[in-house]
C-alpha cells in the first residue's frame, strides 16, 4: 500500500529543545516536501527536496532544516523550537502531479 | 507562481442542503494541476479529485461535483445533499507546470447542521 509515514502525530516540547519529526514514503518518489499548516493561512510548504542530496526552500523555511540521505526518508529539524513553530505538519510524497500526504504530526512548543 | 483563492471562510448550511466551495486561481503556466482536499476534524488531508488543465469536462462522484471553467480561472465543488459527516475544511490547491509545489487556498469551514 502506497504510503507516507510520520513520527511522532504529537508532540509537546520546551523551547529551544532540538527535535526531529521524521517521514518516510514506500513509493521510490524523488520529490518529497514539508509543509505547516496554520488556522487562517491554509499550507505552505516549508522544504522540498526534487532526490537524495537535493533539497531547497520552500516559502517558510526559518528555523527548520531538513536531509535528504536517502529517498525514502525527509526528516524535518527543528535545532531551537520556539513558540511560533506550534503548527501542524504534514509531510509529502509527489510523482507526476500525484500528491501523497502524511497524517500530519501536531506540534506544541511551549 | 500560483496563487488560490477561498473567497469563503466559512459556511454553515443545514443537512440536506445543496452549498458550494468557490476556488479561483491564478497561474501563468499552461500546464497545471487543480486538486481539492477534505479535512476532517482528526486532521489529515484526504484528497477528493484532481484535474489537469487541458481537461475542463465537470467531474460528479456520488454527492460531490466540480466544475471546471477554464475562462473563469475557477474550479468550484458542489456537495449535494449535504450530510453532517461533509462537516470539514475543505482546501483547494494548484499544481503549475513541472513544480510538484502545491500552493493552497487559506481553506473554507463547512458545518452542516443536523
């Protein structure tokens, strides 16, 4: 089954506390990305990574970095969360218009 | 670039009724992609149809139905007898040209009242 993996769906941390929410997809796409969504402002995306080794930003990248050292996997990082990263996060997996989301992990930084 | 627009933040309709989600966009790309997504309270984005820009005919699928114009830049979906389970934000994106980005309305609130 075509799918696209997220770790942890929530998640309540402290600022400044380095966390990594990773994704995974089982479909051998190249193009992978990450988005946040906010009430009011829909999704944006924040990285895109078009294969291994290969990633760029999106249209709210600060305060995240991401890796792309294999195909299957596009780990987000947050290196010092603050407050205004409390978002929900949806992670995607994309092959020809095609678009497979994740589930979508909650964030809480406090 | 795309850009699409929601004009709608919120709707409230009554079981049974008929009420439709307006989406306009704007792209510059010949080639392009149209999608809308329904999500539920639990949150995750369960996609409902795509539709590529060379074809314009209107999609029906059960109690759901899209309309596709080309000269309007609007791709709007209508749920028919709408039923409390339809009770989601609905969000409507573009694809343009090779760029796998989507770029997402701000999304529309429907609550449809028992």
């Amino acid at each position: 089954e075509a799918q696209v993996t997220q770790n942890p769906r929530y998640l309540i941390t402290v600022t400044g506390k380095k966390l990594t929410v990773t994704c995974s997809q089982n479909m051998n796409h190249e193009y992978m990305s990450w988005y946040r969504q906010d009430p009011g402002l829909g999704l944006r995306q924040i990285y895109y990574s078009m294969n291994v080794e290969v990633t760029d930003k999106g249209d709210v990248p600060e305060g995240y970095k991401v890796s792309r050292k294999e195909k299957r996997n596009f780990p987000l990082i947050l290196e010092s969360p603050s407050p205004n990263q409390t978002s929900l996060y949806f992670c995607a997996s994309s092959f020809m218009g095609e678009q497979y989301f994740g589930p979508g992990t909650r964030l809480t930084v406090t | 670039a795309q850009k699409v627009t929601q004009a709608q933040t919120e709707i409230s309709v009554v079981e049974k009724e008929d009420v439709t989600l307006d989406c306009v966009y704007e792209t510059r790309d010949t080639t392009y992609y149209l999608f809308w997504y329904k999500q539920p309270p639990s949150g995750e984005l369960v996609f409902l149809i795509r539709r590529n820009s060379f074809d314009e005919q209107n999609e029906i699928s059960g109690r759901y139905s899209w309309n596709f114009q080309k000269s309007t830049s609007s791709f709007n979906f209508t749920i028919t007898a709408s039923q409390v389970v339809d009770s989601a934000v609905y969000f409507c994106a573009a694809i343009g040209g090779s760029n796998y980005k989507l770029t997402f309305g701000k999304g529309t609130l429907l609550t449809v009242n028992p």
